[in-house]
C-alpha cells in the first residue's frame, strides 16, 4: 500500500526535481558549447574535414565544402559517390574503407575528387573510425589538395628522370666541395662508381694538368655566388686523360645561402680530336695550296733550265767535254719536273676523272714524293702484286688516299716501325 505523502514531503520532492532539471540543462549548455567550440576550430583549420557513415556524407568543415565548392547543406545526406570522377576511384575508396572497419587502423590513400564545377584535382585522405563501438562507425576523414603538390613532385621526377638518363655528368657538391650525388654518366665517363664518389671531393679527377692557381680562380667564383664555365683535363680512374666542359653553379637557400653546388659537365675529348684533325686539314689545304703555287713558279724556271740545256746540247759536238755536265743537267731537271709535276697533280683540285689506271704504278709514283716527307726511321716496304689488273679511278684520288693513310701511319709511329704495301 502506498503511503501518502505529506504537503511537506511533496513540496521537497518538487524542489530536488526542479534542481534535476535545472542542473540537465545546465550539462546540456556545457555540450552544446563544447560542440560549438569543436565545430569552430575545425571550420578554422586549413584541411578539409568530414564525418561518414555507411558512405552517405553527414558533416564538413569549412575547409571541405571550399575545396568540394559545395554548400554544407548540398553535402549533407548525400552519397560520397557524387564527389568522385568515376566508379573506379569510388570503388577503390569504399574497398579500402571496408578493410579499415574490419581492422580499425589509419589509413591514407591518394584519390582523385570532383567539385562542383566539374574540376578534377588529386587528394589525400586519412580515415579514421570516429565512433568504433557503435554497429555503423562514424568514418572520419581528413583530406588535403595536394594538385600542386603532385604537379610538383611529378616535375621533380621528371627532372630527376633527364639527369639520371642525359648523357653529360651531373655532380652535386655540399658546400665544402664534397659529393652528394652524381648520375650514371659520371659513372660511366670517369669510371668510379657512386659508392667510390660519394662524400669524396671531386679532387680525385685531378690531372696534375692545372696548377694550383687555376683552381684557385674557380672557387672564388662558385664560393662568390657565381657561375664558372671552363675547361677541365680531367683524369678517369683508370690513369686515362680526358678533356670536360664545365658549368658550375652555385645553388641558394631561401635565406640566399649557397646550400650546395651544381656542376653540368661534357666530355669533349673527341670534339677537340675532330677539332684538332680539322684545323690539321686545313693546314695541309694551306700548305698543298701555297706547294703548289709554289711549284708552279719553280716549274717555269725549271722548264727555262731545261730548255736552254737542250740548247746547248744541239749546239756542243758529241766529243765536247762538256757533253757529260750538260746530260747530267738535263737529267737533274727532268728529275725536278717530274716532282714538280707530282706536286702540283697532288695539290691541285678538279673534278673526278676516272680512267682505267694500274695501282702499282700510282703507288710508286706517290711513294717516290713520300720518302721526302716520312721520317727515315720508319721503313717503306713493297709486297706488289705482279700482275694486277688495270682499275678505273681517279689517279689523284688514289694518290690522295694512299698519301692520308701513309701520314696516319706516320703519325702513329712517332719512334719509328714500318709502312708495308
């Protein structure tokens, strides 16, 4: 049976509910202010910040509904579908986000969305489970635009992709002038490895070919903050000389500290080969023209000479005592024009004539004005074919030939050997 309250007893009872009440409301105040307070620091926040569940979207900060171009409101409710490009990105973020409910971690993927506008850009998202114990989580995720990010790093790549590959030496240096990096042409060019390089100075290419002033110039430029371009004789690891172009730049911090050097540099040992083979060339061009204007006078005089000798040999009897000096003038002269004429069929240029000719003969005929110009220390030697067919060539042709080879040889034997035929 229940007992009957007395008026006092009911009136304390009204007094501890009104104090029930008056203290819910005030714990209600309190969270709702904590929510307030959460919900303006997260709209503050630089990176987007969302809540999920079960894929359909619920809330957004700030942050989000600029990066998305939506309004919160045109969010809310909706499937995160509708914010992805494509299925297949959809697809692959829902898979990763059943994996991360079944083993509660973090995880972080690199995605692709779509604003409002229709504008494609790259994301990271972290998700994490907001509400672990209730049966459909709470997913929140945090994202950030990373669009420049990735253009960046995909250029950086790149860039890093043409110095692995370029064919010139790359070299990287700290400050101090010690290595930090270098790509696989230094590798192959000096033939040291990267391990072997690394932290060393690049001291170890010196040729000994420079003195101490040379390098003394180049570092007082780089260390002033300037670009130095040279020239380098270089020594490869195996003792091998080798001639470099060289740019080296130094690289500046944003507080414009020098951080580091860059140095580009061309193996230009064949270039200056060629180079040098060309200006060889040109000489001789020079030298064949000058012999043969030259020759062109002697041979008037010589033709002068012979001509009065057969003078004198039609005017002198048989018995003359002079008869004898006179033959050997004319001989000595007949001698000299027939070099002169080899000079000037050397030296002169005309058009291609072909004609049959015997290689023996033109051999010979060029040999004779060789053993004036090779050195007596290298030997000429003849193993001649007896009978050897005609050939249809241009004979100054051949002569230009066999003399190029024969001063190749010549120049590759500077103590002397033997030019066999």
């Amino acid at each position: 049976m229940t007992q009957k309250l007395t008026y006092s007893q009911l009136e304390q009872k009204v007094t501890e509910l009104e104090s029930t009440l008056e203290n819910y409301g005030h714990r209600e105040a309190i969270l709702k202010a904590q929510k307030d307070f959460l919900k303006r620091i997260l709209d503050i926040l630089p990176i987007g910040v969302g809540l999920s569940q079960n894929r359909t979207m619920h809330w957004h900060n700030h942050a989000m509904t600029k990066m998305l171009g939506y309004t919160p409101e045109e969010l809310s409710g909706k499937n995160a579908c509708m914010i992805y490009p494509d299925d297949y990105e959809y697809d692959r973020v829902t898979e990763a986000l059943r994996e991360l409910l079944e083993d509660d971690e973090i995880i972080e993927i690199e995605t692709k969305w779509v604003r409002k506008d229709g504008s494609v850009f790259d994301c990271r998202v972290r998700y994490t489970i907001f509400q672990p114990q209730a049966k459909n989580p709470v997913i929140l995720a945090v994202a950030e635009d990373i669009t420049d990010k990735k253009r960046l790093r995909d250029e950086v790549n790149r860039l890093a992709e043409a110095i692995y590959y370029t064919s010139d030496i790359v070299i990287i240096t700290a400050p101090s002038g010690n290595i930090k990096y270098n790509n696989p042409a230094f590798e192959r060019i000096t033939g040291y490895s990267s391990d072997e390089v690394l932290g060393q100075n690049p001291r170890i290419l010196k040729s000994g070919e420079h003195d101490e002033q040379f390098y003394r110039n180049l570092w007082n430029t780089i260390s002033n903050g300037k670009t130095w371009h040279g020239q380098f004789i270089n020594k490869k690891k195996d003792g091998t000389l080798y001639n470099e172009e060289a740019t080296i730049s130094p690289v500046f911090s944003t507080k414009g500290e020098i951080v580091a050097y860059v140095g580009v540099k061309r193996d230009v040992t064949e270039k200056l080969k060629l180079q040098a083979e060309l200006h060889h060339a040109q000489k001789m061009e020079s030298i064949g023209m000058l012999a043969g204007g030259i020759a062109h006078d002697f041979n008037n005089i010589l033709q002068s000479i012979y001509g009065y000798t057969q003078l004198l040999l039609l005017e002198k009897p048989p018995e003359d005592p002079d008869m004898d000096r006179l033959n050997s003038i004319e001989k000595a002269t007949q001698r000299a024009i027939q070099l002169v004429r080899q000079i000037l069929t050397f030296s002169r240029k005309t058009e291609s004539q072909k004609r049959p000719i015997n290689l023996n003969q033109e051999i010979r005929l060029i040999t004779k004005l060789l053993r004036r110009t090779i050195p007596k220390m290298i030997d000429m030697e003849f193993h001649l074919e007896k009978d050897l067919g005609l050939i249809n060539a241009d004979p100054i042709q051949i002569q230009q030939i066999i003399m190029n080879l024969c001063t190749n040889a010549r120049d590759a034997m500077p103590d002397g050997g033997k030019i066999v035929f």
